[in-house]
C-alpha cells in the first residue's frame, strides 16, 4: 500500500539516498512555472522555476538510462535499447516515480494549477522529477546522479518487469498454452480512454471463458503485450485447465 504520510524535504533525500549540499536547488526542483509567475516575479528569470532543470534533466535521465540498458541488456541491438529507453524515458513512467516519491507533498504550484489538481497530473509529476534529477547533477555531478537513478530505476529492469522487455510475451504465452492444453489465448479491447493523441486500451487475454489477465497500453498492440506479460505470471498459479 502506498505511503500515506506527507513527503518533506528531508524525507525525500533520505528515500532517494542523496542529501543535497545545496537544499535552494531541490526546492527550485518543486517550484512549478505557474508559483514562479505568482510568487518569484522579483527574481532573475532563471531562478523563479524549473523548467531549464527539467530541460538538464531529461538529457542527464537519456544518458544514464542508456549507459544502464548497455549493462543490463549486452546482446540487445540498437534498435532494441531505443525501443526499452523510450519505454522508460516517458512522462507515464517518471510519473509513477513521482508518485513513488510523493512529489506532489513537495511540489509548489499557483492557485491555478492547484484548484484543477496539478499536483496529480503526469505531465507536472514527470517534469518535477526530471528537475529532481538535474538538481542532483548539479549539486553533485555525473558520480552522484549515477547511482539515484539506477536505485530508482532498478524495479524497471528486473527480468519479470515488462516495461522494457523487448520479448514477444504473445507469442511465448501461446506457447505455453498450446503445449499444455492445445488451447489458444484470445485478446479482447475492452475499453479505449482519453483524446485520439493519448488514447488508453484496456485489453483482456482469455482462454475459452476464463480470463488470465487485463492491462493497458498506448495502442492495442501494447495493451496485448502487457496483458500477456500479466498473464505469463499468474500462469503458474492456475488451478487446473480450461476445461469448464
């Protein structure tokens, strides 16, 4: 269950294990463009929000994701790492991290953004994250962002985690059950959210009647890849076969 408990300054430190020599530069880190025009205008344009430690952070996370995807995944080619950093380099991924981290305890927006819930929204939660990891470079270097990001990141790298597979779980899923009960897994769209530019699907893989798992994805293509990943680890557990 996630933490409840309000995020502090030096509780985030102490969960990403780096204490800030320079604590102002965490603190612009959390300050949205929206607080910057409400409360900073008396400051130099570089110091009233995040936005150029958002712009540091995005190349600071590209680099050191790709230096982590080189180790992790040696056989894999080019086109298959830029297809795993782009699957975690992306504003939903750094989003959930935030949450992870409970940014929005921390993160200082104007009365605007506040009243229509700027402290949940990914776009704001992935940029104050990039932010974090600029501040961190900045305040400490390559050595010191380094090891952040790869402690952060490490769930996303475990071998069951589908986020950056690039294996065909679809494929191995028929696999499996078709050797053990000459069967074949079904994939369903069962419901398709948000605008035409960030649509969610929501796909579910069955066997006959029996649901083995749902998920979502960018496309359909994407949700039936996750949803076989989901299904690939309850598959174990399954009592019995199908034939009901």
């Amino acid at each position: 269950m996630p933490d409840q408990r309000p995020q502090t300054l030096q509780g985030l430190q102490d969960q990403i294990r780096y204490p800030f020599g320079d604590p102002r530069l965490l603190i612009l880190a959390m300050t949205h463009v929206s607080y910057g025009q409400e409360n900073h205008q008396e400051r130099l344009p570089v110091q009233r929000n995040n936005e150029r430690l958002e712009f540091l952070g995005d190349s600071v996370l590209g680099l050191v994701i790709s230096d982590l995807l080189l180790e992790a995944f040696p056989e894999a080619s080019e086109g298959q790492l830029s297809k795993m950093r782009a699957a975690v380099v992306n504003e939903k991924t750094l989003s959930e991290i935030s949450k992870s981290l409970r940014l929005s305890g921390l993160m200082l927006l104007g009365k605007g953004e506040t009243r229509t819930g700027g402290h949940e929204k990914a776009s704001i939660l992935s940029s104050a994250f990039e932010a974090l990891i600029a501040a961190i470079y900045i305040d400490g270097g390559f050595n010191a962002v380094y090891p952040v990001v790869r402690y952060l990141f490490a769930p996303l790298f475990r071998a069951e985690n589908c986020t950056i597979s690039f294996q065909d779980h679809k494929t191995r899923l028929q696999e499996l059950i078709q050797s053990r009960y000459r069967l074949t897994p079904t994939y369903h769209l069962i419901a398709s959210n948000g605008p035409d530019h960030a649509k969610v699907f929501t796909v579910e893989v069955r066997v006959k009647d029996r649901v083995l798992a749902s998920s979502e994805g960018s496309s359909k293509k994407n949700a039936e890849q996750n949803a076989a990943c989901e299904a690939l680890r309850v598959l174990p557990e399954l009592d019995g076969g199908f034939e009901k």
